[in-house]
C-alpha cells in the first residue's frame, strides 16, 4: 500500500513544508486555482532544497543555516517552514 500526502497551496503561493519527505512517497497538491498536481517525494524535496538555498542566501546564511552575518545581527530563525509551489512543477 502507498502512503499519500496531501498538501493545500496557499493564498501567497505557499505549500507548508519544514522538512523532507520520504522519497518514494506520492505528494498530492491542491493549488489555489484549483488544479491537483501529485509528485513524488524527491521531486518536493528539490523544491524544498531549492527554496532553503535562497532563503538562506538571502539571510546571509552558511550552506548548514548558520550566520554569516556581522556579530551584532541576530538571525532568529535558520530555516523554512513554506515552500513558494506553482502548477506544472511536476512535469
């Protein structure tokens, strides 16, 4: 038996998302618009991958979510817990 995962788009384009998957498992979205896309688990997870990338280039981040940044900066969070999704990423 297959195990699925159902995940819903938000409004601002968002999938809730703050860790990998299993890599075999299906991963079905439903996007704001409607549409219903599954993926496979390491295809989530490469989207997954790349948003944690920019969003840790973009706050100064090391490639293991340290910072980088100047002493006096505090970075509060090292990680993401939404991942930006649009429809005909599984193709």
């Amino acid at each position: 038996m297959e195990s699925m995962i159902t995940l819903h788009q938000d409004a601002d384009g968002f999938i809730r998302m703050n860790r990998h998957f299993p890599m075999q498992v299906t991963v079905s979205i439903t996007f704001s618009d409607g549409a219903v896309e599954e993926f496979t688990g390491s295809q989530v997870n490469a989207v997954y991958d790349t948003a944690l990338a920019e969003f840790r280039t973009q706050n100064r981040l090391d490639a293991k979510g340290f910072s980088r940044a100047p002493a006096k900066t505090v970075q509060p969070m090292s990680t993401i817990e939404f991942v930006p999704v649009h429809p005909g990423m599984a193709s």
